[in-house]
C-alpha cells in the first residue's frame, strides 16, 4: 500500500486551514504504523483523507497501487470493505438505538454479504474473537447498558467482520481507563496476526505508540517532523520537538524524576503557522536559520507585557499593536502618520456602505445609485482614513527613538532570535526591521530514520 | 488566538446584510402575489364578466400589460420611494396605499411592542423561576401555565378578559382603541406616545387602559413560548460547567442564577425572539379583530376579502421590512449579549 | 505537626432511582499544610465527588455523612452561607476541563472581581490589581483582562482558573483532573506551575487523577480509591515500590508507560456503587482472592509507618 504525498488538505473556508501539509508517507502490509502528535497537528485529518472521510486538496492516496483519490463515491464503496476506521469514543460511534449485534452484524448487511442469519451467525462469532462474551446474551444488549472497554471492543468487532485489509485505530484506548487499555491492545494485536491487518494507529500517547508501532510519525502543526523506526525513534530521537515530547510524559517511576526543560507555550494557530521550521518559536535548541519573523517580535512584546514598567515604555515608543506589520521577514511598524487600524478601517467602510447602500436603494434608477454609493464610499473612507493620519503623524524624531528602541528589544531577546536580526532601519513612516530568510528545512535522513530540522 | 470583532464590526456588516435579505423578501413577495389565483380585474367587478376593453383598460392602468421583469423593476423602484401604489379593493378604491397602512400602522405598533414586552416579561420570569426552583410545587404550576397558555385561542382568551374585566368588574373598557373625540395630536400616530409628547398623564392613562386588555391577550399567550424555553435554558445552564465552578469559588448562589444561568439561558431566547415576531404579526391580526382595534391587522383582512392585491402586497411589504428591520436588531443583540457571535 | 485537613469517615449518597449510590463510603485521611497528596482510581470510583464533598458543592439531595475538618473547623456541619465563605478563601477547586469551566458571556476580568468580591468588600480598583498579580504570575500579561474565555487556547485556561484559584492565597488547592484535557507538553507545563505553588505559597495540594505519572511526578503522599473506598494510602515513593493492595499492584502494572515490557490489565469491571459487593470490594476482581475476602470486611491496617491498605493479606503482600 502507498500514500504518497497527502499535500495541502483544506479543511474549511475560511479561513483556509491547512490542517496538514504536505504528508507523505507509505505503509507495508501487515505493518503497524503510528501517527503521533498533540491536538491540532493533523494526525486525525490525515487518518480520515486516507479512507476519503476528508478530501484533500491536493496530493494522492494509494492503496494497493491503486490511486483512490479521485474515485467516486460509488466506485470507493467496495473498497471500504477493505478499509475500516475505529474511533476514540466508542460510545459515540455505536448507535444508541440498535443493540449491540445489529451494530455489529449490520455492515455485513448494508454490503449485501450475506442474509440476517448468516450475519448474526458471524457477528456472534466476532464477538467471540473480540472477547465479548457471552456473545448470545451481549448481542441484544444496548450499547448504553456496556462499560466503556465492552463498547470498544464491539466498535473493533463491527471494523473487523467485513474482514478488511487496513484499519485507521484513531485515538482507540484514548477514552478507556488504564486497567482495561491493554487489553484492547492486545485484542488489536491478536486481530492483526488473525487476518493479516495493517494499522494505521493515530495517538497522542507516545507510551502506547512505542508499545504497538513498528513505525511512527511524529507530526507537528500539519507536517511530519520525524518519521521511521519506532525503536530507533524512541531509543534516541532527534528532531527537538520529538525530545520535548517524550521529557514531558510523566513517568510513574519515582526515582525517574528529573529536572525538565519544556518548550514554551503551547501550539500556535494553525491558520498562520510559523514561517521555517514550525516548532522554532518553542525550540529549546533553536538557531538564528530556523525561520524568526515578526510574529516572534509580537510574542516577545507579549512576554514583555508581563513586566508592567517594560509593557508602558514598549507602548510609548513603539505604538499600538495595531500599527505593527509582518511582511514576509519583515517587521514594520508605523511611526508616523498612523492610520486608521485595519480593523476599524473595515468597519468604517461597512458604514459608509450601509448608509451609502440606502441612498442607492432609494434613488430612481438602482444601477446608478449603486455605482454612485460604491465610488462615494471608496472615496469616503479614504478621506476619512487620511484626516485621521494626519491628525496622529508624529515627529521624526520619535521614529529615531523607536529604531533605537526596537533594536535594544531585539537585542536583549533570546539569542537565535536576536541573531537572526539582519537590520532595523527608518524608512519613511516606518521602523523596518528584517530578520535572516529561511526555508523549511525539509525532511533528512538521519540514522535510518527522517527528520525536518537544520541541525542535522 | 483569535480575537472577536468588535461589536461595531459586527453590526455593520449585519446591516450591510440586511439589504440583500430585504430584496430578496421583496422580490418573494412580488412573485408569489402574482402565482396566486384569482385575477385581481376580474375581482374589481365582483365576478361579473365585464367588457373586454374595461379589462384591457384597468390591465393598462395597473401595469399588467408590461412584461413580467418590467413589472418587477418598476415594482422594486417604487416600494423603494415607498410608493406602494393605489388601492383596487372596494373599500379603498383609488386611495394610496402607503397612506392606509401608515393611518393603521401606529395601532398595530402599540399593540405589538406591548404584547411582546408582556409576553417577554411574564415568560422570562415564569421561565427563570421554573428552571431556578425545578421540580417544585411552583414549577409544576409554572409548567402547567405555559403549556396551556401557548395552546389558548386568542379570540376566546381576549372575549374572555373582555367579559371579565370590562363588562364584570368594569375595569378597563372593552374595546381596543379610544374610542372619543379628545385625541392628542397625532405626532407618532401612538396615542401614548403622542399623549406623552403633549405632557398630558390623564390622556395617557386613557390610551394606556384601552391597551391593557388586548397587549395583556396576546402577550399572555406568545408567554408561554417564552416560559418553556427559558426554563428549559434554564435547567441547562444552572447545572453548567461553568455554573459549578462558579459555586466552587465561593460565589453566591443568587448570583449564579442571576449572572451566569439567567444570561446564558437568554442566548437562545433572543436567537429565536425574531420567529416569535412573525408569529406575533399573525396574532396581531386575530387580537385586532377581537378588540376591534382598527390596525393593520383589520386592514389586511379587509383587503383580502375584496381582493385588494396592491393592498396586500403593499401591507406584505411593510410587515416584511419591519421583519427584516427587527431581526437586524435581534441579531445585534444577540452579539451583545454573546461575545462569540461576533467572530 | 496539626493537619490542615482531617477528614474522618466520609460517605456521600447520592440519590438514584435504584437506592442511595455510595460514591465515597468511609474515607479517612490528614492533609498536612504544604503537602500534596494524590488520589488515583478508575472512572467512578468516587474521587471525584471526594473532592467535591470536601469543598460542599455536591448537587441537592446529596447526603454527607462524616467529618471534614480544616484546622479544627468541622466543613461538613457549617451553614451554607459559611461554608460558601469558606469556598474559594480556604479551598479552592481546579477543574478537567477549562473550556467549558469558565463563563462564555463574561470577560476574564469580571471572573476575578466576581470571585474577589464574593469573599472581601474592597474596592474594585483594590480586587482588579490582585487579580493582574494572579494572572502575571502564571504568564498572561494585565492586556488580555478584557478577553472572553474563548480567546484563549485551553493551556491559557488552565492558567486562568489556577490563577483565579490563587487569587483568595487558599490553603487548600483540590485539583480534579487538572491536565487531562491538556497535551502532554501543556501538561508539564502545569504541573510545574502545580510543583511551584507548593514551594512558594505553602498550599497544600489534594490531586484528583488516573494518571499515576501525574502523581509519581508531584505527589508527597498517594491514596489509591477503588468503588468508593481507599484500598492503599501511603507514601508515594513505597506504594509505587511496595504496593500491597492487588488493585494497586494491577493499576501500577497496567501502565503503558515508556519502559513498558509487557501488557497487563485488570480483568472485569468496576462494581455497580448502589450495590458493591459484599466485604472487600474488589474480590471479584482480585486474582488472589479467598474466602475469607467474600465474607469479611479488610482492615484498614498500618504496615509500615503511613502505609496503610486494606487487605486480608496485606502482609504476604510486603
């Protein structure tokens, strides 16, 4: 089986997410292959374009060589025999109305594979396998009348009896409670020797992962930034953001405790995720090329806001939040002539529209009432727009405090943030400052495994 | 993160909104008036066949003869200058629309804003003290009110107040409107306000007490609406994650009613406020008739009976500004009162 | 040294259709001032509603049987205009899941004042820079006062409702499950800031969990709870090296941690809590079980000093 090149999945507009972005990966028969990361890194997107739950914007999927991106939707359907998916609630993905037999017996029913008898007959049967027992009496059962670890079970029960070759398990002991997530392990692991299944396992759990992965991925913002071996991976990790998540587990050892370095903060916004390497805002071991711009100016000034003296001398000299840019590497922000901010901007001329947009509906003849009220607005807002500057501009002299300012802020900063720095200029109405460009580093190999990161 | 607009964002690009909203329901209300049966010439002669060139004459007069996207520009261009043309039904031939409803409007307005403040009042504080107080005596009580005053006739409920209060106890009178000779000036057309305007507390009690009965019908039974759905709101946010943590930091049980279930309860409430005025222009009808209050309601009734099509659809017109218009402000509200509407 | 909390056979009933469901059915324990003790079980076990029973917010109808004493103040017998008083100023709660704890239609600001004010009158002005001092301790700068809760990504949540914890200085912080909606690395994060605020302020710390990392990485003193009942109480450190309760050593063995060699699990399910079984409550479960277990309560029994269990063969056990 292959899945090359997963790339660019729009989730929603807008704003356009990319919820993972270009993911590549392949998976050999009879293999168990991990997709770990945190919350919102893409891992359960991925699963679900796999089986066409989600379509991708672009890039392919194969599945025994054959490309399913493009299929129909008629003509996926016997494949989705082939392809199950288990889901991290099992609650939520039984139907509260059918008993626990019907659940499992219907799909072998919706496929037209065989009669109510026969699949009873083979829904008890995989009940058994699936230590649901006594199967008799557990099949006219509700699902609300199981524990969480009988419903789980019966959720994988109803994934296997169609007999399939791949099972997307996302998040499967995720919702079970310690004692009984062995169990469903192993019961995943009896299966896959049973009929030969290949696993995609999705999991935030790096302790499970290493238990049941024979390979993983570690993704992080909607790319993979390390992916191969799981022993090799875990024995020694090496992109910094596998190293941070594995330190962070706490261990139940209580001689294992040690001092720990975390990365900062938490995940960014995936709607504009960091330029570089995606994890170099929070990188304990970052360097000046992994990717600094703006935004890491905007969440030092943040960090700074926590000290009031340094929050009220940042705001007197640099301005408003609302007058800094990030353009690409570039920093910008207005000192003189301040504008009106984007945002009030909007709204200003949605109100010149609106009042403008009466009189177009009220004139005699609507074309030109509209071309009149378009044009007005425009002009308008921008007049409106420019006395507002003007009545803000400030002296020169206020712009050589700032460059200076600027420059002490973004030399008292974290080192490779502050060595990224190329230069902090006057230009015009503006503070420029240009940080060093940068590419994402892509992924290397690395001791038979691959990783995104500059330092290797 | 991503921060919320601001309230003023919001609401501009909510009205900006409204506009297409409003052509759209006017350009529905062209086009289903002219799908319905009956020929409106034809109903100007009261089912007599009359004398083709008569016919041909009254289609030229009223437009009919143009074609159907000429009829439909020229229509729009002109409800737009509020000129809703003239009336063809037999109690108001020849008179300009616009001028018959704007006469009847200010009664229907009183009567509506009263029966809503009524209905919203009386509901949402049944509903709270229901939700508030669930499974007691008051509740089962409180419940009970609610579903059977949503399922009261408005005619029997008001000539039931009527033979109570006006006729038994002599009260209030028994009609809708006042029915004397001393009215305030018309400045709003709204005897209150009018009466208000001029400083005269006698006159406005006069048009307050001819209110009470009809306002007192209507808003009783759009209430009951009310009390189901804040109390059902109500039992959701009393027992809320956040409801709990709240009484976890030592905050006051009275406030946690009030300031966390009451307000989140009442998101739901105002979402849907703007159906229950459509609902309420249905009711208005029924409750002007009952009273014998001579607004819009009567008016349509009227028109209906003799066929008044540009009557009608000037009085569809307004009654679905005024929709677009209130429901403009409900939404603003809601964002008022729900900062994540404003994303 | 006097404990700060001694709580005394503790029993909460809650009402169901079919009989009182006895989510805590005698516990008994101290909290000494500074000390963070954990409390570890399986889903419906009881420990959360120990936690809630301690601060009084258990829903109507609840019955609290027992003693809940902090420093000599019996909690459990106050009015409910004191113990209110008592909530949020003596002890405070932290909550799973800090998305939905905080009110949607309410600013960060209005959270702090509501909270400051329903224990103190002082000024506002007064309240609102406590409340900046809270939020700058734990990393969210005085500008984002006047957000709402769903301008902040669930880490900063977190931080808000600590912060909103600290804020009344509590000598006691009971913390349900405080990071198990949080990824790992947020969860680090707070568990730092967890380890922190009993080394700086001197509060003692009852950590509701499942997760037995979370408690070997915080924890001074552990409880394991099992259908309503403490089965294990002891130092952290022996009962994760010692346990003697067969629960606690199938609970320690089912881990899937990163040494992790093999699979383990405990067979069967938690016991209905309207009608447990009789004597000790896991023998059904228990893959040492005797007769003796089916008939006769197990003593709640000192083995070393502050290690107790409960358990007739504790001692084969050690």
């Amino acid at each position: 089986m292959k899945l090359p090149a997963l790339q660019r999945l729009l989730m929603r507009e807008p704003p356009v997410v990319h919820a993972v972005d270009g993911v590549s990966f392949t998976l050999p028969p009879g293999q168990i292959f991990g997709l770990v990361g945190e919350s919102g890194c893409g891992k359960t997107t991925v699963g679900r374009t796999v089986l066409r739950l989600v379509e991708p914007t672009s890039g392919a999927v194969r599945f025994e060589g054959k490309d399913i991106t493009h299929l129909k939707e008629s003509e996926i359907r016997p494949l989705r025999r082939s392809m199950q998916i288990i889901f991290q609630d099992p609650h939520a993905s039984l139907n509260p109305a059918m008993t626990i037999g019907q659940s499992i017996a219907d799909p072998l029913i919706v496929h037209g594979l065989a009669s109510e008898e026969e699949a009873k007959a083979r829904a008890l049967e995989v009940m058994m396998e699936a230590g649901l027992s006594p199967a008799e009496q557990l099949y006219t059962k509700y699902p609300a009348d199981l524990s969480g670890g009988q419903k789980q079970r019966a959720a994988i029960a109803r994934a296997v009896i169609l007999r399939p070759k791949f099972i997307v398990a996302d998040e499967p002991v995720a919702m079970l409670d310690m004692s009984i997530r062995a169990r469903i392990l192993e019961l995943m692991l009896e299966l896959k020797d049973k009929y030969d299944l290949t696993y995609l396992f999705i999991t935030h759990d790096l302790a499970t992962a290493k238990f049941i992965c024979d390979r993983i991925a570690i993704m992080y913002l909607g790319r993979i930034v390390e992916v191969g071996d799981a022993k090799a991976i875990f024995n020694d990790p090496k992109h910094p953001y596998t190293q941070a998540l594995l330190a962070a587990i706490p261990s139940p050892d209580p001689d294992a405790r040690r001092l720990k370095t975390l990365p900062k903060g938490e995940v960014p916004d995936a709607v504009s995720p960091p330029a570089g390497c995606r994890f170099h805002p929070r990188c304990p071991v970052a360097t000046p090329t992994c990717g600094w711009e703006p935004q890491d100016v905007f969440d030092l000034l943040d960090q700074r806001a926590l000290n009031e003296d340094l929050a009220r001398r940042d705001e007197a000299v640099l301005g408003p939040r609302s007058q800094m840019w990030g353009d690409g590497p570039t920093l910008r922000i207005r000192i003189g002539g301040i504008g009106i901010p984007l945002r009030q901007r909007r709204s200003l001329s949605a109100l010149v529209l609106l009042a403008t947009g009466v009189y177009a509906l009220l004139h005699p003849l609507v074309g030109l009432g509209v071309l009149v009220s378009g044009v007005s607005a425009l002009v308008i807002t921008e007049a409106l727009a420019r006395w507002h500057s003007t009545r803000n501009s400030r002296r020169r002299g206020d712009a050589v405090r700032a460059r200076e300012h600027l420059a002490e802020v973004l030399r008292t900063a974290p080192e490779p943030l502050a060595k990224a720095v190329r230069r902090v200029e006057i230009e015009g109405d503006w503070v420029v400052a240009e940080f060093a460009p940068t590419a994402d580093p892509g992924l290397r190999k690395v001791e038979g495994r691959e990783v995104r990161c500059v330092l290797y | 993160m991503a921060r919320g607009r601001s309230l003023l964002a919001y609401a501009a690009t909510r009205g900006l909104l409204a506009i297409p909203m409003l052509l759209i329901l006017l350009t529905a209300v062209f086009f289903i008036l002219r799908v319905l049966p009956g020929d409106p010439v034809l109903a100007l002669w009261g089912g007599r066949e009359p004398p083709p060139e008569i016919v041909e004459a009254a289609r030229h007069e009223l437009g009919l003869d143009k074609p159907p996207w000429l009829q439909y520009l020229d229509y729009m261009s002109r409800v737009f200058r509020g000129d809703l043309g003239r009336s063809i039904g037999e109690f108001y031939r020849g008179k300009p629309v616009w001028g018959e409803i704007s006469s009847r409007l200010p009664a229907t307005v009183e009567l509506s804003v009263g029966s809503m403040l009524v209905a919203s009042s009386v509901g949402i504080v049944t509903g709270v003290v229901s939700g508030a107080r669930r499974d007691t005596r008051l509740d089962v009580v409180l419940r009970l009110y609610g579903t059977v005053i949503w399922v009261i006739p408005i005619f029997w409920l008001g000539v039931l107040f009527q033979i109570v209060f006006a006729i038994w106890l002599g009260w209030l009178p028994p009609h809708g409107r006042w029915q004397g000779t001393d009215f305030p000036h018309p400045v709003t057309g709204m005897y209150t306000i009018d009466s208000l305007l001029e400083r005269n507390p006698a006159h406005f009690w006069t048009a307050l007490r001819h209110l009470v009965l009809p306002c007192l019908t209507l808003g009783l039974v759009l209430s009951g609406f009310f009390t189901k759905t804040v109390r059902a709101n109500m039992l959701r946010t009393i027992t809320a994650d956040y409801a709990e943590a709240a009484h976890a930091r030592g905050v006051p049980g009275r406030k946690i009613v009030t300031r966390h279930a009451f307000r989140n309860a009442l998101v739901p409430v105002v979402t849907v406020l703007g159906l229950q005025f459509a609902i309420l222009f249905a009711g208005a009808v029924i409750t002007e008739k009952t009273f014998s209050i001579d607004g819009i309601g009567l008016l349509l009734l009227e028109s209906v009976v003799s066929k008044d099509m540009t009557m009608i659809q000037g009085i569809v017109v307004v009654y679905a500004t005024i929709i677009v218009g209130v429901s403009l402000v409900i939404d603003i509200l809601g964002a008022v009162v729900d900062p994540r509407i404003r994303l | 040294m006097q404990p700060l909390l001694e709580v005394r056979d503790l029993r909460v009933l809650f009402r169901t259709k079919r009989g009182p469901l006895r989510a805590v059915d005698g516990v008994t324990f101290d909290l000494a001032p500074a000390e963070t003790m954990g409390v570890v079980g399986e889903t419906g076990c009881g420990k959360s509603s120990l936690g809630k029973a301690i601060l009084g917010i258990l829903p109507p109808g609840t019955r609290l049987e027992g003693s809940i004493l902090l420093d000599g103040r019996d909690l459990a017998a106050l009015s409910r205009e004191e113990l209110r008083q008592v909530r949020g100023k003596d002890v405070a709660l932290i909550f799973q899941d800090p998305t939905t704890r905080l009110d949607p239609l309410m600013t960060i600001r209005d959270h702090f004042l509501e909270t400051i004010l329903s224990h103190e009158k002082i000024a506002r002005q007064v309240a609102l820079e406590r409340a900046k001092k809270a939020l700058a301790s734990m990393g969210i700068p005085e500008s984002r006062l006047d957000n709402y809760p769903h301008e902040f990504s669930g880490g900063m949540r977190q931080r808000i409702m600590i912060a909103m914890a600290l804020v009344m200085n509590p000598r006691l912080l009971i913390a349900d499950e405080p990071t198990t909606s949080l990824d790992v690395i947020v969860e680090a994060q707070i568990l730092n800031i967890l380890e922190d605020l009993k080394r700086v302020y001197k509060m003692s710390l009852l950590l509701i969990t499942h997760n037995l990392g979370i408690v070997a990485e915080v924890c001074d003193r552990v409880a394991v709870m099992y259908a309503g009942e403490f089965v294990e109480l002891g130092p952290m450190r022996e009962v994760f090296k010692h346990p003697i309760h067969p629960y606690t050593r199938g609970l320690l063995a089912s881990i899937i941690h990163l040494e992790s060699k093999e699979l383990n699990s405990i067979d069967g399910l938690p016991p209905d809590l309207v009608s447990p079984p009789p004597a000790c409550r896991f023998h059904p479960r228990c893959a040492y079980v005797q007769d003796v277990c089916r008939t006769k309560d197990p003593e709640w029994v000192e083995y070393t000093p502050g290690h107790f269990a409960a358990c007739h063969f504790g001692r084969d056990f050690l």
